[in-house]
C-alpha cells in the first residue's frame, strides 16, 4: 500500500530518485546523495519511505549488518494509490 508523503520527505525522495532511479543504494550512499550532517534524518527518511510504500529494503547478501534500499518509481507509486 502506497500513501502520499510529507513535504519534506517528498523532496528528499526525489533526490534520491534523481541519484539511484532503479539501482540499489546504502544508508551510507543515501547520506552523500542528501548531503546531511545528521544520520538520524537519513534514517528517518529511510524509515517513512519505507513506512509509505515508497522504498524496499532487503539485507545484504553478503553482509546482514548493510541494508540495500530501492525506490518504487514515482509512476508506479502514483499508480499504486489509484488502485486503493
């Protein structure tokens, strides 16, 4: 299920789209694209995004401590919350 999101979750999603489209990403390569001094703001996105249907997560394969994110598109999350 995909819900519409907060303003300012809305704009750093749409960093992160414009830097990863379909590519898997880290916590670590989200703060460089968001340029934020503070993780817990990365980690909060992350978490509301994933709380909207907006991202994915899956572990690492070969490291379980490393999450991999990866961001539905904007078309198909639209299309999503027409559905409901």
């Amino acid at each position: 299920m995909v819900e519409p999101l907060p303003r300012w979750i809305m704009k750093r999603y749409s960093t992160l789209w414009n830097k990863f489209r379909d590519k898997e990403f880290t916590h670590k390569q989200a703060t460089e694209a968001l340029k934020e001094k503070d993780e817990r703001v990365v980690s909060l996105c992350i978490s509301d995004l994933k709380k909207y249907g907006w991202l994915e997560a899956r572990l690492h394969p070969e490291d379980s401590r490393i999450r991999l994110y990866n961001l539905k598109g904007p078309e198909e999350a639209v299309k999503e919350m027409k559905n409901e």
